[in-house]
C-alpha cells in the first residue's frame, strides 16, 4: 500500500471513529471504518511509468496501472512494479583482445526498455542483471571480431554490431528499445606512443612530399622564365628595373645604376673639343 492508499484509509477510519463515538451514529460511523479498512487492504495505486504484475493464488492474475486499481484481499497479491521507462546500463570490457591481437578496454552505455511487462516478471528471474551480462559479453565477442584500426576508426558500426548481438540474445525476454554508445576505448600506453609517433613521421613525411613538390613547381616556373628572358633581352632589362623599384619605393634611398649613357656622352665630349 503507498501514500495515497493510506492516506485516505486513514481518513476514513478517523471519520467512522469520530462519527460513532462522538456524534453516536454507529451504523454509519462503522461503515466507514470498514470501508476505510477494506480501502487499506485493496486500494493500490501505480505511477504513470509503473505496471504492477497481479498473481492471484499464486498465478498470473493481470497487469494493473497506471493509476489507482483494486486487488482482491489476501487471494491476490501485487508480485512486483516493473519501470517502462527507457533505462541505461553502464557495459565495459576490460583487456579484451581485439582481432589483430591488441588488448584494448571498452566502456559503453547500453539503452534499453521493457516492452513486455508479463514476460519479463514472470520468465526472467532479475531481468536487470541478465540484460546486463548479455550487454557484457557480447561487448567483448563484438571487440574480438574487429581489428583495432575498426574499433578505432569506425566506432559507428561498432555501436551497431554490439546492438544487432545483444537483440538477437534478448529477442524473447520482453526487452527491447536497445541501443549501444561506445563511450571510451583504451589501449596500452606504449602501443598509443607508438601510434603517435607514427602519426607525427607521416604528418612530416606528407609535409617533406608537399615542400619538395612546391620547388620543383618553383623550379619549373623560374626555367620557364629564363627561356623567356633569354629569347628578350629587353624585356630582362623592364623587370630588373621593376625589381629595383619595388625593393627601394618605400625606403627612400638613392641606386646607381651603371648604363651606356655614360659612355654615349663621353664620345660627344671628345667630338667636340676636337
């Protein structure tokens, strides 16, 4: 009997007792006290998540709730309030060797609800540690049928293989609404410096493969620049010119550039004083 139960059987047996021997109505105040004990003794009352599992004499008599509901004193009796509501089981996997031969440890977070409230009262003795094992070692028989690099790298269908092995464990025993999140995998410290390690010589390697292509691309281009400066000689004198003024815009500073004006000049000085 829960809270309400009892409340109100207590409210009733309270009025019964004052109407007899306060107010002397006997007869009415008596049949409140047994309605009132009646009340306590039958009066049950399920929560909106709960199913109550009913035997009578010793057998399966119903599934009662939510809300209040009637038993039937002494011939029946409520064997236990089964919670629908989903629920979550912590699951690990500790040294379990993967398909490759790697010990790894897994934590994972089972999902899972009772769809079938009869059978799971009355076929599983503790439906929550059975679920809990099955979860447990198909954990591990899951672990054992990947490498490490799935495990890894594909944690998904990790989580979907673990489900499929668990259903098919659980198809008759009333549970269902299963699902699995891999929540940690954890492998030996040396194999992850090692796994670093290699990490960091591939990052350098793709780094030296990408430098080495860009002077080659580099190389090509200046090549190519070449062959045109060459063919033009003009054109080699334009960009020199460009580079002296792009290096000096800014800093203000005076280049003597060394050209054939000189020479030029000279020769008409000497024509002339001759």
């Amino acid at each position: 009997m829960n809270r309400s139960a009892a409340v109100i059987a207590i409210i009733l047996i309270v009025i019964g007792a004052l109407a007899a021997g306060v107010l002397r109505l006997f007869v009415p105040g008596v049949v409140l006290v047994l309605i009132g004990a009646g009340v306590a003794l039958s009066l049950r009352m399920a929560n909106e998540w709960e199913r109550a599992v009913v035997l009578r004499l010793g057998r399966f008599a119903g599934i009662r709730g939510p809300g209040a509901f009637f038993i039937i004193p002494v011939i029946e009796t409520i064997y236990v309030a089964v919670d629908t509501r989903k629920q979550s089981t912590v699951i690990s996997a500790e040294n379990t060797l993967t398909l490759d031969g790697v010990s790894v440890a897994v934590d994972s977070i089972l999902f899972w609800k009772v769809e079938d409230v009869k059978r799971v009262a009355t076929e599983l003795l503790d439906y929550r540690a059975m679920i809990s094992q099955v979860a447990q070692t198909s954990l591990r028989e899951t672990i054992s049928g990947m490498s490490l690099a799935e495990i890894l790298g594909n944690r998904e269908q990790m989580d979907q293989r673990i489900r499929t092995v668990i259903a098919d464990k659980s198809q008759d025993w009333g549970i269902g609404g299963i699902g699995v999140q891999i929540r940690d995998v954890r492998i030996p410290a040396e194999l992850n410096d090692a796994m670093s390690r290699n990490a960091q010589a591939e990052k350098e390697k793709q780094a030296r493969v990408t430098l080495a292509s860009s002077e080659v691309a580099i190389a090509e281009q200046i090549v190519r620049a070449g062959d045109i400066y060459a063919a033009n000689p003009a054109a080699l004198k334009i960009r020199q010119m460009n580079l002296i003024y792009e290096m000096n815009k800014n800093k203000g500073t005076t280049i003597l550039i060394p050209t054939d004006l000189a020479n030029a000049m000279s020769g008409v000085i000497k024509t002339t004083e001759s």
